[in-house]
C-alpha cells in the first residue's frame, strides 16, 4: 500500500471513531512512520521480532497539574509496515487503525495497559450490541 492510500485510511479512522474520545484530547499530533526505530520499540516494551502499530510519547492528560502549560504535543505515532503485516485487507487495516489509535488516545487520558484492556473490551461489547 502507498504511503498515501495509509493515510488516508488514517484519516478515515480518524473520522469513523466516536467523537466522544475526541472531546476528551487536547494537544495530540498523530503521525505515521513506515515502522518503528529500535528506539521506540524500546519505549514501547516491545521485544526483538515483537510488532509495534502504534506509540503514545508525552504526558498523560492525568498528570497534568498546575502550571501545565506551552510544551510540545504529545504524539500518537502509527506505524503503517507492522500494521499491514497484521492485515490482509483494506478493511482490516482500518479496524487495526481504529483500535490501535484508541489505545494510544487511552494512555494520552493516563490509563495504564490494564486499564486500556478493559476500555477495549468494553468497547468491544459496546460494539456488538451485549
């Protein structure tokens, strides 16, 4: 896939999620890169042969405290090379990109790992109507 046509799935992805999470981000910049630096997979706790689709960089919404205020964005950065790895169609990409920029929007809210599976799978059975 182009560079392009990712990102405009990216941007659909973007669209079709709900508004909602939206509303809760402030100052996030979402970036794309062909596939994560050895840098950030360290930084993502990912391991030799693991696969990195997305990474949150800055600070959690809930560590904000006084004062806080005129630092850089944080960054959503997604990785387009691991997630067409996991894909096999264009369909299947936007529905990795969908949930891979909800958990990283979840650390930007300061949810831990645990506290993000258990939004995903609410979202999940949110999803599918139970």
């Amino acid at each position: 896939m182009t560079e392009e046509n990712f990102k405009n799935l990216v941007e659909r992805a973007l669209r079709e999620l709900s508004q909602k999470i939206f509303e809760k981000t402030e100052n996030v910049e979402i970036t794309i890169e062909i596939r994560p630096t050895k840098e950030q997979l360290e930084k993502g706790g990912i391991r030799s042969g693991g696969l990195l689709l997305g990474l949150y960089e800055g600070v959690p919404q809930a560590k904000w405290g006084r004062g806080f205020g005129n630092v850089f964005p944080d960054k959503i950065t997604l990785f387009q090379e691991p997630i067409e790895m996991l894909a096999h169609s264009e369909a299947e990409i936007l529905d990795i990109l969908k949930n891979t920029i909800f958990h990283e929007i979840g650390h930007h809210l300061g949810f831990d790992e645990k506290g993000i599976r258990e939004l995903e799978k609410k979202r999940r059975l949110k999803k599918r109507g139970t």
